[in-house]
C-alpha cells in the first residue's frame, strides 16, 4: 500500500490546472470472475489394513480485480467496445515507450485464488514520455511467479522515425533473491531437520510394533492436532518441504528490502500499416551496483533484460499470422509468455 502512495504523491504534483486533462480517457474498473477449479488426481494412502481418500478438492477458483488505467492504444490493438475488466494481458502494456507523449498510468490490483492457493497480482506503474526523455516508476508484486520490486527509471530519449533509443540508470529495490536460509541452518552435528520440523508446528510421537520403530507426524500449527504422517519416510517426502519454505520465507523477511541501481540501454521499433504491423523492443540492463549487504550476487553475468516484440501480416483477404510474446530476465528469474497462430476468415 505504501508504494502505492508514493504513486499517488507523485500524482499530486500535477498542478490543479491540469488534473482534469491527467484523469481525462482514463477508465477506472472493477470484475469479479469464478469458475471451477482443476479437478486433482485421486490419491490415497494406506491407514492399518485399509486405505483413505486423500484426494484434493480444491475450492472454486475466483479473480477480484480493481484498477485505473490511460494507456494510449497502438494501432493494431483492438478498440474495446463495452467493458474492460483488468484481466486482459496486453503485452504492449509492457513498453518504455507507449504512442503517445504526456502522462499514462496503470493501478491494477488483483486479489485471487488458483488450485486451492491465494495470491495477489500487483501492478503499479506511472510514466511521463517527453520529445526528450522518458520517466516512469513502478510498483510490481507477481506472487504467482515469486516476482517484486519497486523501480524509478530515468532515461534520455532519441526519437528517428519508427526507431527510439534511450540511455539511463534505473533505481531498484527488492527482496533478498540469491540466497537460501537452509543452508546456513543445516550444520550437521549441530541441529536436525526433526528441529526445524518441530519449530514450525510439527510433533513426532514415537511407535513400536515389535522390533519395528517409527513416529507419526501431527501438525500441531493451528491449535488442533492433525495426523499428516505414520512415519518418518512419508512425513519428510511430502511434508517436510513446507517447513523448509517456511523457515526459508521466515529468515529472507527478516533481511528486508534490497536496494540497487542499474544502467540501461533501450532501443524500439514501430511500424504499422493495415496488412503489416511490428513492434518490438529490448531493455538491456549491463551493469548493476549493490547498495545493500544482500543485494542480489550476479556470478556468471550481470546481463538483464526485457524485451518483446508483436508482429502481424494479414497474408491474403482471409489469412492472416500473428506472433506476440514478452521475455524479461530479472535477477536470476526468467518470465515469459508467448502467443502465435493464424486467423482463416471464411466468407
């Protein structure tokens, strides 16, 4: 929420004069979608001389998204002619340079549950595009891919017909990426997998049947005691993993943000006509300096980029092809989505 003020603070610096014109062809929207959920695999397992059912049933899915936008549509995005939910993927929403100078904001929150899991979708981003230069800050948290940062970039701009081309630095900061608590607590001699176990919520109780010894698993997390294992081999392969995330997401929170400030490099290409448009571009990030203790390590290179590109042809009268697809590389993660295929139209 706080990032999102820092948005709207900077918002507030339009002047009165021209808060109308700021606001003016934007659309603010709010959907609510749900649908059933993935259907899960029957899974079962052995209890005394039986069996038990413990197939997943997972709760419908669902997708509540609120959000404010002026983007200024390229010419071969197609109109929307009654609603906008927020829900749609844009990928030339992921520009440095949009088609039209002047200020363009996107406010998009999404709060969803997926296969049983709830996460929230983020969104945050404001832009000035000037003849000369380009400015935009930005607030993204992508849970379903493990992805946050806040970004201030400032970049010159050269404009030579269909080509742009910027130069800049780009101030970032995130969580700790790079670096795994567990392996710091695993000192062998000195503490157990059983401990880390135990110090979130899970108690063995040891068993004897004859000369056979074993523990049951009871998770204890939520103030009931709940079976989960009837042995130590099935506890640590399908449960144990939780604990280790947990402990992981505990330690990375107690490190807080990480702060630093990059070099960029841009170049856009953009040309359309009625049977043939391209857009692409390409973001490259060489150079990174660390300002905190975990800002993230880079080994082998410190290469990052974002990049897309859009391409269309309609062939003939009836045919025509399409590609789109985004890539972006952000420390150590790769993030990418691609869309391609034809339209036959049969008269």
């Amino acid at each position: 929420m706080k990032h999102l003020l820092l948005l709207f603070l900077l918002v507030c610096t339009v002047s009165t004069a021209q808060i109308k014109d700021f606001f003016k062809f934007s659309t603010f929207y709010t959907s609510m979608s749900m649908n059933t959920s993935f259907v899960e695999r029957e899974n079962y397992r052995a209890v005394n001389k039986g069996y038990e059912d413990i197939t997943k049933i997972n709760a419908y899915d669902y997708n509540l998204t609120l959000g404010l936008r002026k983007i200024a549509r390229f010419d071969y995005e197609t109109k929307r002619q009654t609603w906008y939910t927020g829900t749609e993927r844009n990928t030339a929403d992921n520009v440095t340079i949009g088609n039209a100078n002047g200020w363009e904001y996107l406010f998009n929150y999404s709060f969803v549950r997926n296969r049983g899991e709830k996460f929230n979708d983020q969104n945050f981003w404001l832009r000035y595009l000037g003849d000369w230069f380009v400015i935009k800050a930005q607030y993204a948290d992508n849970q379903r891919v493990d992805l946050k940062y806040t970004s201030l970039d400032y970049r010159l701009r050269l404009n030579k017909g269909n080509w742009d081309f910027t130069i800049g630095t780009v101030f970032r900061t995130h969580p700790v990426y790079g670096v795994n608590p567990i392996d710091d607590f695993w000192v062998p001699g000195e503490s157990t997998f059983q401990d880390l176990a135990e110090d979130f919520g899970y108690v063995p109780q040891p068993w004897n049947q004859g000369f056979y010894i074993d523990q049951n698993w009871y998770d204890v997390s939520s103030g009931d005691s709940v079976l989960v294992a009837t042995s130590n081999d099935e506890f640590f392969n399908h449960y144990f993993g939780d604990a280790v995330a947990r402990y992981n997401e505990r330690e990375l929170d107690k490190l807080g943000s990480q702060k630093e400030i990059s070099a960029v490099i841009g170049v856009a290409y953009y040309k359309y006509t009625p049977k043939f448009w391209l857009h692409t571009w390409y973001n490259f990030l060489p150079y990174h300096y660390g300002l905190d203790d975990y800002s993230y390590e880079y080994e082998d290179s410190m290469a990052e980029w974002d990049a897309g590109v859009i391409f269309g042809t309609k062939i003939t009268k009836s045919l025509g092809l399409f590609i789109e697809g985004v890539h972006m590389r952000y420390w150590g993660k790769e993030i990418y989505e691609v869309k391609f295929g034809f339209n036959y139209l049969i008269f």
